[in-house]
C-alpha cells in the first residue's frame, strides 16, 4: 500500500476500491486548531536556569556558610576550651598543633584528635551565666 492511503480517510467500504492517485486527503480548515509550536532549546533553559540558582540560594550557600563558621570556630580554639568530637566525647584541649589537638577526655588520660573532628565547642560555666 501506498504511504499516502495509509494516514488518509479512504472511501467508505460500499464503494468500489480507490487506487492511490484517486485518494485525496481533507486538508483541515484554515481556523482549525494546529499543534503548538515546539519550542527552541532556550525555552527550556530558562526554567532550568531558575531552578538552579533557587537551589543553590536555598541549599548550597547555607551549607557554605556554616562549614566556614565551623573551621573558623576550630582555627581559635586554644588550650583549656571544653569541645565535642564528632564520635559525641568531650574533653578538654591540653595542647593545639597545626593539625591536631591533644585532648584530655579523662583525668590522666590524653588522646590526640584531628582538628576536623571537632564538632563544637561546649560553652563554659562564666559564659553560660553572663547570658
């Protein structure tokens, strides 16, 4: 069969077999409606655009900020400040090095962590009553 008889109306099974240069296709009226346009690739790239920057001013930039109070917090603390590491122990800083701490999380007993694990820092008795 010819391509065209397939995507066209053909006569009504009554009459007698048409063969493909008597089959005639409807051409839609010219108000009809049409399918809408499809848009470019910059149609696309505009919403996409938006999404980012929501994400990244709703969860990236958060996360940024915080990481930098973090390592700020850790860059001043000096020995005899009471901190958490990140396993939930606290102890108290006896010695800070460029990348460690020396911690005593018991009497007489003296671990050394790295400064990454520091999670925060547990705020002294005088700081506790001047608030």
């Amino acid at each position: 069969m010819n391509s065209a008889i397939m995507f066209c109306d053909a006569a009504p099974a009554a009459a007698p077999a048409a063969t493909a240069t008597e089959v005639q296709c409807a051409k839609p009226a010219p108000g009809a409606a049409q399918q809408a346009p499809q848009q470019g690739g910059m149609g696309m790239l505009v919403p996409m655009l938006l999404i980012l920057a929501i994400f990244y001013f709703m969860m990236i930039r958060p996360q940024q900020r915080k990481e930098k109070e973090r390592r700020q917090m850790i860059d001043e603390l000096r020995a005899g400040a009471k901190i958490v590491f990140a396993g939930g122990l606290m102890g108290t800083i006896v010695e800070a090095t460029e990348k460690t701490f020396k911690v005593e999380i018991a009497p007489g007993t003296v671990i050394e962590i790295a400064r990454s694990c520091v999670t925060g820092v547990v705020p002294s008795a005088e700081a506790e009553t001047k608030k």
